[in-house]
C-alpha cells in the first residue's frame, strides 16, 4: 500500500490510521526503551513516525488522541545522526552470587599468573540503572555527545547532553583528547516529579526512572531535554591522548577535578571479602539512595593489569557487574505459546496476564523447554521443588536485570480445579513435522528443516541480522512479509530480488510500506552486500553452535570458502564415525537401566565399527576441523551436518554463487608469526596459556589445541608430553618459552 495524501484522506480514515501508528509506535518505543530490544530499523521506525506526524499535522484534532503527542512538531525527519566510537563502549559480563565473584577474581589471577597471595586490587561502585553516554572532549572543550547504541555506533545527542547541568562543556587540564563515559540518570524525586506534572498536563506517564532519562535524552527537541531534570555519573573512559592515572580510583578522582560527579560509594578494596561487604553495604543502602542501582561494578584497580587483561568479544576481562538478587511479582498464567527458533528449537512462552516487575510491565516469560516447565533441569534435578506449570496458574515471575523474565515458583493453593498438566506438543505447530527430541538435548526440535516456514523465516532473519549480512532497510519485518509473499524463501532469494521483482520495481513499491526511495535504497543495500566477508557469511548460515566468535576462527583457519566447503566434505567420514562412538558410548552407559535397547545398542556399534575405520585423510580433515582453536566437537559436528545436508548444501551453492566472498584480513605481515599455526603444551612460567594464546594472536598467529601437520611452532614448557613427542615425529620446529618470546619480541 502506498501511503496516501493526508490531504487527501477523510477524518475516519486518518484516524484508524493514527491509532494504527500510534500503537505501532508505542509498541517500538516500548521493545526500544524498556526492553531494550529494538523491533524495528531506525529507517522503518522514522519513516512510521513520519507518517504519524503528517497525520497529526492535517488533523489537528488527532493530535491530542495520540499517546506520543509531545514529539508532535519535533523535527523527526532525519532522527539522530550515527557516531562510530572511536573506542566501543562495551557491556560487563554478571555475577549473582558470592561463588561467581570468587571465580571472576580467581580467574583474574590465573589470567595474570598471580598467586592467590600476591595482591589485587580491585574498585567497587554501585552499578547505576541509567543509560550510557560518551562524551568527547578535545583541547578541553565538549565536541559530541553519543549513546551507547549497539557498543560500535550510537546516536549523536550533542545537543542533549549540553542541556544537562552535569556534563561540563569546558574542563581544564584534560589530555587534548578525553572521551568520559558514564550513566545517564533520573533521581527518584524528579521522576516522580515529573509524572505527576505529565500526569496533570496529559504527557507520558514513564514506567521507571530508567526510561525517564532515556526517554529524555533522547528527544529530537534539545528544548525537551532541558526541561527534564537528568544527572550523569563519569565512571569510565574512550579514547584518550594521555593516560589519566595509574588506577581506575585515581581516574576516577581525576574526573572529579575536571568537575564530574563521581560516585561516593567508588571504594578501593584488597580483598574479595571487603569487595562483599562494601556490595552488601551498598545493598543496604539501596533504598535511601535516591535513584535506581542495579548492581555493583568491580574493576581491576591498576591499569596497566587492565591493559593485560583487555577485552573478550563484548565485555572487559578486567570488570564485572555483580547484581543484586532479582525482583519479584505474582501473575497468572493464561496461556503457553510455542515459539519455533531458526535451529527448529520449540520454545515453550508463558502468557501472562501483564503485572510490574521492578518497574517493568511483563506479559511474557520463557519457559525454557518442556523439562523446565515440568519441573525439571537440564540434568533431570528438581526445580521449584518439582512444582510442574499450569495454564491458568499463579506463577511467581522474577527478572534479574536486563534478563527475560523467568518462572520462579508456583502457587499450588491457587491452582484452578481440574488444571491439567502441560502437554508439550510433540509435532512442529508450525509445519506439522514430528517435533523430535533427541538423547542428551533438553530442546525438542522440528525435523521439518527449511521446509518449516518458522525455521525458514528465522534462518533469515537471522541472515539479514546485525552481525550477519546486516542489509539495511531489510530486517525482521520486511523478511517477514517477503517470505509471506513467497518472495524469499532462502538467503538467495534476497540477491534474485532485483532481478525478478525490479523491473517490477512497481511491484515493490506497491507493497505496503514501500515507496520508490525505500525500494531503490534497498536494492542497493543489498547490492552492497554481494561483497561480504567469509566471517560473517558463515555466521549468517545459521548453523547451530556456530556463533560470531566460532564463524570467525573457521573464517581465519580456512580463508576461502571452497577450503571450508571441501574440509567439510572431506571430513565428513570422520565426523560420522565420532558421531558414532560417542552414540555408542552413550547407550552403553544406558545399558543397565534399558535392557530394550540392545538391539539398538547393536547396531550402533556396528555403525561405529563400520564408520571407524575411516581413511586417514578424513580422520586428519575432521582433526583439523576439531582443533581449530576453541571449536570442538560439537561445533564441528553441527557444521558437518550442515554441509552433508542436501537440501542446505543446496542452498548454500545458491547462495554463494551471488557473492564475492572476501578473505579475512591477513595477519599483520611485519610479525614473524603472522599466519602461523602455534600450540602451546606444558607448563608456562612467564605467563598464562590464556595470556600466551592472546598476544600470539595479536601478532597474528593461530593458536591450536592439537598438533598437526598444519603445525609450524610447537612451544613447550616443562612437562610436555605426547604434543611434544608428536611434533618431533612431524619434523615440527619447537620452541621453549624463552626462545619464543625471542622470536615474537617481548623477551
Ligand atoms: S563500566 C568497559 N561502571 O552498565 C566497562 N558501567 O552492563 C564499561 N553501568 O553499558 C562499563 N554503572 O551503561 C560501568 N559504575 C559503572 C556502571 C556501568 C552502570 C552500565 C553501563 C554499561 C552497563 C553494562
């Protein structure tokens, strides 16, 4: 449908139409804000709010009938500007219990060869329930002001974060370049303050401070903004020119000098036991704060361990949020929604009748799988005391911060008369295919495969995803409409597009929510995209077990995709034959209690045998695959069913055949173990395995877990083994840690 002139339009028509938006609107601001969960595109969401505003705009009337009607008059045209960080704002990994703190230190020291006497310093402050913000100061003056965004790219909100009292625009002595990061956020007086006067004046009612403050800042209307009493915490820093200090506490009261509000509670703190009494304390204190925490943060103190530890894919290895204990609501239950994932998973969802959880209105929560809601663990353990979930119970809701919401216990007193246990569906809602589930998995799956419109439409959406093919203006619901519409059924449908619809170009534009502009810019788009890098080509498959991280290092190992294509194949006779054994592995553990299961037992022993004996050159393409750095079996399982799989090896062949297909960067040529594979074996004295694999993969090695023919260095430390022996045999060089960090430059 084309979008008809609001001039054009009867009063009755434009506002079924507003309301339509408005709710469309209300409902992305809601997955936006409170849950953080954008739905739709900024280009999609912009174009809607367009829409709403011209609606508004010939009818005046419907102005006042629309929820968002503040932003009214606001020019939305071009939303906000992006900003690349110069340095990504990153996310902390969780604790929630003692035991996970313990760990998280414990690990610091293993990372960092410490002794579990050697001292280690950590910071602790209160994690502050806001929004992050970076802001970037050159030769002492404030030049720009970004959101987090997706930790690479956020929203310019300059102007914004000018109208708040806390951000200094001038500081003095600052390092010519200072990026000072820190959380957005609302008191509880001012957010109360400020619903009661937009509960007099008819403004938005917020649900929390949180979305207050996010809500406020990011106001189209700096003149908004300034109305809106918001307060900023530096806690953190981006780029910088000059370093700041030893320690994060000395950074921190650094910030202070150049006239930031820091938090009170920041202490130092020697040990694990007085980093949770000053948690506990903080937790005391919560309620007479003043405004929302969620958590407490520890950051290593010394900077120069931070810079040793640095980061993983998303969050630093030197910090963590440990958070406090979850809160809690009681609802009822009123239905069960089976979801179908892109890897056929049937994901069981509660349907709730909507109640407050800290803050937050919660219809839906996950049930996990049928064990879950049967009471059950993944390892057969009691949970909630075995109480099994009703449709139509009383169930206790918890969310521990940004986490779905969960189940946490069962009201049986409540329970209505003649509730029936849960019956998990044991074929596929969605295409009728058996649901199977199979030994040693919690999850029931479709057996449809892309016959299943679920799994297909979810494969693609998961195609067209951020960290896949990224394809803007092409996301969750375009996907969902192109496949409705038998326009796109697999990913190579997408580059065929143009091709079969363009000259319909008509066609697209015809559609609903698409004009000439919107269907131009898609197909370029997606043009764009025919060039694509191996890592996120293989991420985009969607091969279960195969995340970002696991796409990338086969991307690295393999370079090409006809190389992975043919290892795949080539291994195949060996995946098969680990399959196997460990099918029979697990039967015969079985054996006792499943007499009836013998003949299967049987026969799979004699698949095992028959696929043992598999040629030594799959054997050492499947080693190959297992040893690439992290992966292990399972990964390199899923991948070899995925590409033994007709029907998907099928699709892949389509789809490659529209790609350029670019290599991973090669590895920096100045290092001398650029592009080698390394094994590490024995003990290491100048450093950890963790940190030794690290910083040889700065340099641009490959590190290994197994040695190979593909093996170049073998390092070995005392007390190397049958690694050492093996690499002898092969004729590989090997190198005792000294002569290795001879060879890499940082003896
Ligand atoms: S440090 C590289 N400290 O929590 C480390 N983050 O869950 C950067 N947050 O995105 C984060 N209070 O928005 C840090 N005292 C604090 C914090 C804090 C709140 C937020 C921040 C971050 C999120 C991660």
């Amino acid at each position: 449908m084309t979008e008809q002139d609001p001039n054009a339009m009867s009063e009755a028509e434009a506002r079924a139409e507003f309301h339509q938006l408005d709710a469309q609107i209300a409902k992305a601001d809601l997955d936006y804000h409170q849950k953080d969960a954008p739905t739709l595109s900024d280009a999609e969401y912009d174009r809607l709010k367009r829409r709403y505003l011209a609606l508004a705009e010939a009818f005046p009337d419907l102005a006042s009938e629309g929820a968002r009607v503040e932003t009214v008059g606001a020019p939305v045209a071009s939303g906000f500007g992006k900003v690349t960080h110069a340095v990504r704002m990153m996310s902390l990994g969780n604790a929630f219990e003692d035991q996970d703190v313990e760990d998280f230190v414990a690990g610091l020291r293993r990372y960092l060869g410490f002794p579990p006497d050697a001292p280690l310093a950590l910071t602790a402050e209160p994690k502050i329930d806001g929004l992050s913000l970076s802001l970037r100061y050159e030769n002492g003056t404030l030049v720009q002001a970004a959101t987090r965004g997706d930790g690479s790219v956020g929203e310019n909100v300059t102007a914004n974060a000018r109208t708040i009292a806390d951000i200094p625009q001038e500081i003095a002595g600052a390092p010519e370049v200072l990026e000072v990061r820190g959380e957005v956020y609302m008191s509880h007086a001012d957010f109360e303050a400020l619903n009661a006067r937009h509960a007099e004046t008819g403004g938005k009612i917020f649900a929390n401070p949180r979305n207050a403050a996010a809500g406020s800042l990011r106001q189209l209307d700096a003149e908004i903004t300034r109305a809106r009493p918001l307060r900023f915490f530096a806690y953190s820093w981006g780029e910088l020119t000059a370093p700041l200090a030893e320690t994060q506490f000395e950074a921190i009261e650094r910030f202070r000098s150049f006239g930031f509000q820091t938090n009170p509670l920041t202490w130092r703190c020697e040990t694990i036991a007085e980093l949770l009494a000053h948690y506990h304390s903080i937790e005391e204190q919560r309620a007479d704060l003043g405004y929302d925490i969620d958590g407490v943060v520890y950051k290593v103190d010394d900077l120069s361990l931070q810079e040793r530890l640095g980061f993983r894919s998303t969050t630093p290895r030197w910090a963590i949020a440990h958070k406090f204990p979850a809160e809690l609501a009681w609802t009822r239950l009123d239905g069960i929604d089976i979801q179908v994932g892109r890897t056929g998973a049937l994901s069981p969802v509660a349907r709730l009748q909507p109640v407050t959880v800290g803050g937050v209105v919660v219809s839906n929560a996950t049930l996990h799988n049928e064990d879950y809601i049967r009471g059950l663990d993944s390892k057969g353990a009691q949970i909630r005391e075995g109480k099994d979930i009703r449709i139509g119970d009383w169930v206790q809701i918890y969310r521990a911060g940004d986490v779905i919401p969960k189940v946490a216990d069962v009201d049986l007193k409540r329970r209505p008369e003649g509730a029936s246990p849960y019956v998990f569906p044991t074929t596929c809602p969605r295409c009728n295919s058996a649901a199977v589930r199979e030994e040693g998995d919690a999850v029931r799956r479709c057996s449809g495969g892309l016959i299943c419109p679920a799994q297909a439409v979810e494969k693609l959406k998961h195609f067209v995803s951020r960290a896949a093919f990224d394809i803007e203006g092409l996301g969750a619901k375009q996907v969902e409409q192109f496949h409705a519409d038998d326009w796109v059924k697999e990913p190579a449908d997408i580059f065929e597009l143009k091709e079969k619809y363009g000259s319909g170009m008509q066609q697209l534009k015809n559609r609903e929510g698409w004009g000439d502009k919107s269907a131009t810019a898609l197909f370029a788009a997606i043009d764009d995209k025919r060039r694509i890098a191996l890592a996120r080509l293989i991420f985009g498959l969607g091969i279960r077990h195969v995340g970002e991280v696991a796409a990338k290092d086969v991307a690295l190992h393999f370079r090409t995709w006809t190389a992975l294509a043919e290892a795949a194949d080539l291994a195949r006779p060996a995946a098969l034959a680990h399959r196997a054994a460990d099918e029979a592995e697990l039967l015969e553990r079985q054996r006792a209690q499943a007499e009836d299961r013998r003949a299967k037992i049987s026969e799979a022993r004699k698949a095992a045998i028959a696929t043992c004996e598999v040629a030594a050159e799959a054997q050492a393409a499947w080693d190959d695959l297992v040893s690439i750095d992290g992966l292990g079996p399972t990964v390199a399982l899923s991948l070899s069913d995925a590409f033994a799989n007709p029907e998907e090896r099928a699709a892949f062949d389509r789809l490659v055949r529209h790609l350029k297909i670019i290599a991973p960067d090669a590895p920096a040529a100045d290092s001398p173990v650029a592009g080698k594979t390394v094994v590490f074996t024995g003990t290491l004295e100048k450093m950890t395995r963790a940190e030794a694999k690290a910083r040889a993969e700065a340099l641009g090695a490959k590190v290994s877990g197994s040695v190979s023919k593909k093996t170049d260095i073998l390092i070995a430390g005392p007390g190397a083994g049958s690694k050492a022996t093996k690499a002898a045999d092969l004729g590989i060089q090997t190198l005792d840690e000294d002569q290795w960090l001879e060879l890499i430059g940082q003896a």
